[in-house]
C-alpha cells in the first residue's frame, strides 16, 4: 500500500481504549474526560476483523495502544488473535507500565514482542505531579517485568517539557550506561491539552547538547528494531541507547508509514489530521473483508504529505487518550 506521495504504509496503531488509569498533564485535563460507553468502544473481534483486513493489503506492525491498553479487558486474547492473523510479523505495545508485573509474562507468551514504557521523571513527587496521582515505582516495577520478560527491545519515551523535567535530561540518559533501556526524548507536540505545554517545547539538539556535554559523546547506531522514527545513538560503554523524536523541530512526516485507528473505531490518516474513515459502523452492519479494505484505502488516499502542528491543534473534540497515544 502506497498513499499518494509515494510512503508505503505498513503500520497500524490500534487505540483498545480510551480509559487510563493515571491523568498526565500533557494528555487529559484536570478534571480527566468523559469515558465513551463501553458499547461504542470496537470489539474485540471488530478489531480483529479490521487488522486482518489491513493485513491482507500490507500492514505489518501492529502496535497498540489506548488510553492505557492493559486496562483494556481481553488484551492477552487481542494480543494472542492478532499474532495468529497471516502477514502481521511484529505486535508492540505502547503502555505507562504499571500494569506490566500483572501481564508481562503472558502477554509475552501470547505473541507481543515488546513494549514502549511512559516515563517522564525519576522523581517520586515530579511523577505524581505529572501524572496526577501515580507512583513512580510502580513504573520501576513494570520495566522490570518487562525485561524479565524478554520484551526487548524495552524502550523508555520520554517527553521533556522546560521548566518541568527538563533539569532531568542527563539523569534520564544515565538509564541506558546500566541497562538494556532504550530512552527516546519526545519533543512536546501541542495536542489537545498538550496545548497548554507548546511553550515548553525543548528541541532534541538542546538535549543532545546537554547529554554530549554533561555525560559523553552520542555516536550515531542503527535503528532499535521497531522501525519507529527515532534516531538512536550510544553513549560509550552503554548498554542501551539514547534516542531523538523531533516531531516538532525536525518533521519525520515524508516517511511516515502509519495509519491511526482510534477505540471507537474511525481510521485516522494522521495523528494532526482530524479526518476519519467510520469503520465501526459498516462493522456493525456486516461489511466484510473487501468494504474493510476499500475503507482501509480511502484512508491511505487521505493521508497528508505532513502534519501541521505549528498552526494549532485543530481536533477540538478530542485530546490525546481519545485519538490513541
């Protein structure tokens, strides 16, 4: 499958949730967001229906997300019934971790092969503060699991926001000399709440600097497994990584290759672009495979040749946990 500029698209996010059990800063407001009844919420098998779909026209990747997706009932079975769908060779799973002691284990056996850990802080009151209410080693707990697991590569996100946790950048970094970690700085986006953090955008070559200066030199590595957009390098004698996201100083959009596929069911094109195809309802109606590939392409057909976050966000509905992380 290629979109009109030529980008193949292999990927599919799936959000399995829009429920979360902690509200950071940058993702919910205050007063958290009002849950869609479960009934609007794509089954289990819907979600099935969609990715065999997907992958009968070259979808590859599935990573999933929410929300939190461990708190999704039937993750394990989702987890077990997508790696058993013919063409889909890597199942990831973006999560905050806490959950991970719970599940890692046997979501592992089911056929994820890793996961993306939330982590903003290594300070026990900044990470209740930024997440309104979680404990930091909770967190602890579930990368630990994860690694126990065997859910390599185990990679940290990290978004860094001035005037927050911006002071933590080399500490954050020194994860990678112990341990098999892979830490990736985001760059802040301006979505939905996030919105009110834009001005605290700090670009990755300001953390380069400090990380170069404060700890050691980044040589440049090949990318981490995940075909992701980040750009790795290794601090020497590490035993992971560092790597950058520049989504806002330094766009990766012209090889993009993912398409977003939120809870309730629409297919985005773009995380920026608040075009969706319905697939829920023609689901619910009996489409089969070929209506759910033709809709899987007029989506494809929507993609845009970049986002455009530096005009605004322009989703007013909705913020983050509602699209999919």
């Amino acid at each position: 499958m290629r979109d009109a500029y030529r980008r193949e698209i292999n990927y599919l996010r799936v959000s399995v949730t829009d429920r979360c059990n902690l509200r950071c800063v940058y993702c919910m407001p205050p007063e958290g967001v009002e849950f869609l009844p479960h009934d609007e919420i794509l089954r289990v098998e819907e979600i099935e229906a969609i990715i065999r779909a997907a992958a009968s026209v070259g979808i590859r990747k599935i990573r999933l997300t929410g929300g939190e997706p461990l708190v999704r009932k039937g993750i394990k079975d989702l987890v077990r019934r997508i790696s058993n769908i013919p063409g889909i060779d890597d199942i990831t799973m973006t999560t905050n971790g806490i959950l991970l002691p719970f599940h890692a284990a046997t979501l592992k056996k089911a056929g994820l092969k890793r996961v993306n850990i939330s982590l903003d802080t290594l300070k026990n009151e900044r990470y209740r503060e930024i997440t309104r209410g979680g404990k930091l080693a909770s967190v602890w707990k579930g990368i630990q699991a994860a690694l126990d697991a065997g859910l390599h590569p185990v990679k940290i996100n990290t978004v860094i926001t001035r005037g927050v946790n911006d002071n933590e950048v080399e500490d954050l970094a020194r994860l990678s000399l112990k341990m098999p970690l892979h830490i990736r700085f985001i760059e802040i986006m301006p979505i939905g709440d996030g919105n009110a953090w834009a001005g605290g955008l700090v670009p990755a070559s300001e953390i380069m600097e400090k990380i170069n200066r404060g700890i050691g030199r980044l040589d440049p590595v090949d990318a981490i497994e995940g075909d992701g957009p980040a750009r790795y390098y290794r601090i020497a004698g590490a035993e992971g990584t560092v790597g950058f996201i520049t989504a806002m100083s330094d766009h990766f959009c012209e090889t993009c290759n993912r398409l977003r596929l939120t809870s309730s069911g629409g297919l985005r094109p773009c995380l920026y672009d608040s075009r969706e195809i319905d697939l829920k309802t023609p689901l619910r109606r009996g489409a089969g495979e070929k209506e759910l590939v033709d809709l899987i392409m007029d989506a494809i057909d929507m993609k845009p040749d970049r986002h455009h976050m530096h005009e605004g966000w322009t989703d007013r509905k909705r913020v983050m946990s509602q699209i999919g992380g």
